[in-house]
C-alpha cells in the first residue's frame, strides 16, 4: 500500500472528521481574498486616501493574516490530537515517524489546494455581495471594485505561508510523541486543578469592581484624579477573575445545590462529570470566554456608534451651514447670503442670527477654581426670540442650555461670570496655570467687585435646545452657553465691548445635500477675509458623510475581525469536545453496564455539554451587557447605542445555539453511536 493509497483511504473513511478543519480554512481564505481585496482597489484607496482610512486598511489586512496564522495553527494541533489514536497505531504498525511527517505534508497539500479552491471560489461569488454592503455602509453608490490578479497572488502568498507555519507546528508536535503519547493524545485528559478559595477571592474581586464601574463612570468616586487608572484596574480584574472562577466554578455551585437536595441528586451524575471537565476544560472555556467577549464588544460598539452617527450629528449640528461672525470676520448679511446661494442653483430657506458674548469658562468645583477655556453667554431676551421660547432667568442667575443630552462632569460647580478688562483676565490665567490650586478667595481677590458675577450652583438651572450648530476652537465654544439675566447681559457687553461679542450664521438650506450653495458661500467669505479661514464655515452634510465613512470603515473591519474571533471560538471549543471522544466512550460503557438507557445517556451528554458550551457564552454576554449598559448609560443617545448593541448580542446567541446543536449532534453520535 502506498502513501497516497492510504492518504485517499484516510480521507474517505475520516471524510466528517476533516469538514470543520476544512471548512475553517476555506473560511480565512474567502474573508482574506475579499477584505484583501481592498488594497489593491484603486476606487477604495483613492476614498480611503481622502478620509485618512489607508493606513487603517492595511494594519486591519495585517492583523487578520496574524489571527489567521493563529487560529489556523491552533486547529491544526487540536485536528492532530483529535486523530492521535490513528497516528498511534500507524507507528505500532511500523510506520517511521518519518514517514508519518510525510503523511502529514502531503495530506496538508491536499487541504491546502481544495482550501483554496473552495475559498477563493467563495470569495469570489461573495464579493459582489460584500461590495454592496460596504458601499450600503460607507454611502458609497455602484461601488463595484473588481478581483484582480493582484489580490489572487496576495491570497496565494499569505496561503502559502499558513502552510509552512503548519507544517513546522505539525512536524515538532508529532516528533515530540511517542507512540503512547500519539494514541492517549486524543482522550488524554489535561491537566487542571481547581481552587476553591482562589476561585472564591477571584469571584469578590469581580463583584467589587462590577460594583465601583458605574460609581466611577457616573463620577460619583474618583471625581478629580485617578479615573482612568481605576478603570483600568476594573477592566485587568475582569479579564483575569473568570480564569480563577471557571476552574471552581461548579465546586461553588455543588455547594449551593446541596441545599437543595432533590436537584442535587437528580443532576449529581451530570455535576460530578461537569466538576472534572471544567478543571480539564479551564484553558479553552476561558479561551472562548476572551474571544467571544473580544467579539461582541468589537461589533457591538462599532455597529452602536455607526447607528447613531446620523442622529448624532441632527442633535449637534441642527442647521446646514453654520459659521461664526466677530468684529473682523465673515461680515456678511443675510440678502447676500441668499444671493449666492441663488446664484449657485439653490435656495436659504432659513437664516437666523444669534448674538453671544464669549467669556472665559470658569467654575468652582469640589474646593478648586476650574478654567476651561471660552463658553458662550447668551440674554434670556435674545434665546426666547431664536427659540420661540418664554424662558425667565431672574438677575444673578443663569440656566445653561445644550444641544444634545451630555453628561456634565462639573454639573453640580459653581459659575463664576467673569468680565474683568481682557489683559487683567489674562493675568488671571497666567496667575492659575502657575498654580492650579488656589482657592475661590484667592481666585475672586484678583477680580474687580463690579466685574464678575458669582452664581451658586443651587441658582443654575439647565435645559435642553438645539439652538446652534457645535463648534469648538481656541476662542469659541458652541453646544452649550449660559443664558443670563437681560440687565446682567447689558453690564457685561457694557464693560467689555464689541470685541467680545460674537454671531452665530445658522442657515437652512431647501436641499441639505447642496455642496455648490455651501461651496460659494465658502468662497464668498475667504475672499471677504482676504484669504483668512480661522472661521471658516461648516456644512453638516460634509461631517455627517466624514463620520459615516470613517464609522463605516471601522464597522466592516470589527464585522470580519469579530465573525473570525466568533468562528475561532466555536471551532476551538469544537475540537476540544472532540478530542475527548474516547474518555467519554469508557464512561458511556460503565453508564450502560449499570442499566442506563442510549436515551438517558444521551441527555446526560447533553446536560454536560450545554453546561461547558453555554457557559463561556453567558459569562461574556453578561459581563459585556453589564458594561455597556454602564457606559453608554453616561453619554449622548446611549439608550439607542445600548439596544443596537442587544442586536449583536441575539444573534450571537442564536449563533451559539446553532454551533451547539451541530457539536451535540456529530459528539453523541460519536460516544454514543
């Protein structure tokens, strides 16, 4: 009998055991020809080149070649375990294990050459269907970039190098085994100890911290200093317990079932099994756990913000084109605007003028003097006639207004209304960055007494407007802006002058979508401030399609790198099962032997199984939910990112289950027959 002889018999006898091995190879070669692709597309770069996304594609194209080396050189150690007792019995029959390396080479050619077929066949008939949903997610029409032999080549190449890396894995791994080895390599339990107490310690350490997250991010401890240091502590804690907790996991649950006597003993078989299995099984349980949370997390954050990038830019940016006018810049009025606009084929439908003054940010928090910069001052007179609204502010106080809901880390501070002469204000800000912990007295001592306005945080009040476009820079800040007292207002704009006041252009446009009104009115104002654009204007269109390719660029890649992290953990978990094929035929025997029908055997089976399979799952989609449920819970329309992330999350489930049910399926069969 020659070695292609036995090769083809091997195959055609052990044909299901080499599907998932298979099927996980053809799989990283149709999402590397397809995403690979990319590069060498010259409509994508060009595009890519615009948003500053080339760099990104190609780190993206990296990363998925070194996870596919990986993960694929994983499966194969776990394929070559999975057959040990095969290869074992090869030896005893006088095979060399020179001549089972030789066995190995070829069947891997084999595998390689139909991988690629299948895959880059795959590849190529789901491109089209890949294409689409990348132009649906960038809002990029008829983009159709084709396969060329470039891509084919990079397929080839990177194919190739998985086969070395294999080979060489293949090659040490079986060398070290000896014959006994090779056939205990598949039913060869590892080696796992479970400690209950450090099980325990790791199960408070992961409760402690799950309690501090949303008092940290909620910026009820750790108000000022030490935030990101804590949050990090949170996440290494909750990335490092599960380890501890998954190998004692069961030994904590036996000792809460023991007060219930009934379900003890109907499940004691199932518990005893389970106790071994998840000291045998801890590495790979855990291995799934981490990459099933890297998985949602990725796709779930990256398809919650891209979701939300329209209605995000609506609530921050409520009019068309916005720009900003002071006492040397963008001097234009409203008849002009409208005649561009005109003139370019295009129609204002609306032009509103909003009259601010900008002040230095300054605030009392938590015993310490607080500058941020510039905020916009507004007069209860001149927001009422741009609402539309009866807002009363009494002399003294002030409510603060915000485009969008945003969590205010200093919501609860003081307001200090500073309108000093500008070159004692500098001073000022001189004085504070030499020594950021003055206090409040030391602070108001420096202030005229007829020059500032000091309101308590219990005369603040806040409310919720899109009245102007965001807007940040070194000398404006727009989003949000203190609404004060009509009198108040006239004393500051008194005092300081017109070099303080500032107007918000906020235009409608009849079509949102007019780039040649907004590019006119651009060029109108350059030439109007003599080549100047410190201010130049700002079309929402333009930001909404910026934020949803740059999004969307970062939700396709999270969609592949996910489904690939998705993929790996089933398949790991898949051949791990597997591999304890023949342990668990000597147990289902004794099971027998004491009178146990192939029905009760094979719900026993399952009860284990779903136990080690759903574990990983609910431990990651609970943690992950937690988390995020915190997190977006403190920013803007995180209710909505939270329910797109739920999406993600159903369908992983569904995508466990099935996974599950396909593992149970092929495993009874095999323990059980």
């Amino acid at each position: 009998m020659t070695f292609s002889s036995i090769i083809i018999k091997n195959i055609k006898f052990n044909f299901k055991k080499y599907i998932a091995y298979f099927i996980a190879n053809s799989f990283i070669i149709a999402v590397l020809l397809m995403y690979g692709s990319l590069v060498f597309s010259k409509e994508f770069i060009e595009g890519s080149k615009a948003n500053g996304l080339t760099d990104n594609v190609i780190s993206m194209l990296v990363l998925m070649i070194a996870f596919s080396i990986i993960f694929i050189s994983y499966t194969t150690i776990s394929f070559i375990r999975y057959r040990g007792k095969e290869f074992g019995i090869y030896l005893t029959l006088g095979v060399t294990t020179k001549d089972l390396r030789k066995i190995l080479f070829i069947e891997n050619i084999l595998i390689l050459f139909a991988s690629m077929i299948t895959g880059m066949i795959g590849g190529t008939l789901f491109s089209r269907l890949f294409y689409m949903v990348i132009g649906k997610i960038l809002w990029i029409d008829n983009f159709r970039p084709s396969l060329n032999i470039k891509t084919y080549f990079m397929c080839l190449v990177i194919a190739l190098i998985i086969f070395l890396i294999n080979s060489i894995f293949q090659l040490m791994f079986v060398g070290r085994l000896s014959i006994i080895e090779l056939i205990k390599s598949s039913s060869k339990a590892e080696i796992g100890k479970g400690n209950y107490i450090i099980g325990t310690v790791a199960l408070i350490s992961l409760i402690t911290v799950l309690y501090l997250f949303p008092k940290v991010m909620r910026h009820e401890i750790f108000r000022t200093s030490g935030t990101v240091q804590i949050i990090m502590i949170i996440m290494i804690t909750t990335i490092i317990a599960p380890y501890f907790i998954i190998g004692s996991l069961v030994s904590m649950v036996n000792i809460v079932l023991m007060n219930f006597k009934k379900t003890y003993n109907n499940n004691i078989l199932v518990l005893s099994s389970v106790q071994h299995k998840f000291t045998s099984y801890k590495n790979v349980i855990y291995l799934v756990l981490i990459l099933a949370s890297a998985a949602i997390t990725l796709i779930s954050m990256s398809y919650s913000v891209y979701a939300t990038i329209e209605e995000n830019i609506n609530n921050r940016h409520p009019y068309d084109i916005s720009f900003i006018q002071n006492i040397k810049l963008n001097k234009i009025s409203d008849q002009e605007l409208k005649k561009i606009a005109k003139s370019s084929g295009g129609e204002i439908k609306q032009h509103k003028l909003l009259e601010n003054i900008d002040l230095m940010d300054c605030r009392f928090y938590e015993g310490k003097v607080m500058l941020s910069g510039n905020i916009a001052v507004i007069s209860q007179k001149n927001y009422n006639n741009h609402m539309g609204t009866n807002l009363v502010v009494n002399t003294g106080e002030l409510v603060q207004v915000l485009n969008s809901p945003t969590d205010s880390k200093y919501k609860d501070s003081d307001v200090i209304i500073n309108f000093n002469d500008l070159s004692k204000q500098k001073e000022q800000i001189a004085k504070f960055d030499k020594d950021k912990n003055r206090s409040k007295e030391d602070f108001l001592a420096t202030m005229d007494k007829d020059s500032y306005i000091y309101v308590e945080k219990n005369k603040k009040g806040y409310t919720k407007g899109k009245f102007t476009n965001n807007y940040y820079s070194l000398g404006y800040s727009r989003g949000t802006a203190l609404i004060i007292n009509d009198e108040d207002y006239k004393r500051i704009k008194a005092k300081l002058g017109q070099q303080v006041v500032s107007y918000d252009h906020l235009i409608k446009l009849k079509d949102p979508k007019d780039y040649k009104s907004f590019n006119s009115i651009s060029n109108e104002l350059k030439i109007l401030n003599h080549g100047d654009e410190s201010l130049k204007p700002e079309f929402k269109q333009q930001m909404l399609e910026e934020n949803i390719r740059e999004s969307g660029f970062v939700l396709f890649s999270s969609l592949f790198l996910g489904m690939m992290l998705l993929i790996a953990s089933g398949v790991v978990l898949y051949f791990k099962v597997l591999t304890g094929v023949d342990e668990e035929k000597e147990r289902v025997k004794k099971m027998v032997q004491l009178g146990m029908t192939d029905s009760e055997v094979s719900k026993v089976l399952t009860k284990e199984l779903a136990i080690i399979f759903f574990t990983p799952v609910v431990l990651a989609v609970s943690l992950i939910t937690y988390f995020l449920s915190i997190a977006f819970g403190v920013v803007a329309n995180g209710e909505y990112m939270f329910n797109k992330s739920l999406c993600v999350f159903s369908a992983y489930i569904v995508l466990q289950i099935v996974a599950f049910f396909i593992t149970r399926g092929r495993y009874t069969r095999e323990v059980v027959g």
